[in-house]
C-alpha cells in the first residue's frame, strides 16, 4: 500500500517531466491603423445603436426598434467581414 505522500511524490514526479503545452502567442495586430480605426468606429455605431434600439424597443414602439436593430447590425457584420477578411 501507499501512502498519501507517495502519491503526492509520484504525481509531482509526473507532473516535472509533462510537456507544458504550447500556448498561443498573440501576433501583432495585422490590421493596418486604417482598418482598426475603422472597426472601431464601426463597433461603437453599433453598440450605440443596440443600446438605443433596446431602450426604443423596451420604453416605445417595438416596430421602430426592430428597424433600428436591425441597422445596428448591418454595422456589425460589415465590422466583422473586414475583420475576417483581413482588409
């Protein structure tokens, strides 16, 4: 039989000859400072607009903030083709 201390002994053994998995560096922004100005403009128009199209929806007319988050939205994916397209 072993003890608790064995184990612990093993398992620190163990543990010293893992490899430690290789992490992701993170790269440098690929965007040039064109593009991030950009995004960043576009995200908050849309975070704006997802605010105010929440408060519309919430406080008046649920058909005008459909509209409204709905164009919020189109800021969103232009936002997001440009970051997935990498232009």
């Amino acid at each position: 039989m072993t003890t608790q201390d064995e184990l612990n002994q093993i398992i620190d053994r163990a543990g010293d000859n893992a490899p430690h998995p290789k992490r992701h560096t993170l790269e440098p922004f690929r965007d040039s400072s064109k593009t991030r100005k950009l995004r960043l403009w576009l995200n908050i128009i849309f975070m704006a607009g997802a605010i105010a199209g929440l408060i519309v929806y919430f406080r008046y007319d649920t058909e005008v903030a459909k509209y409204i988050l709905v164009v919020s939205c189109v800021f969103k994916f232009v936002e997001l083709a440009l970051r997935i397209l990498k232009i």
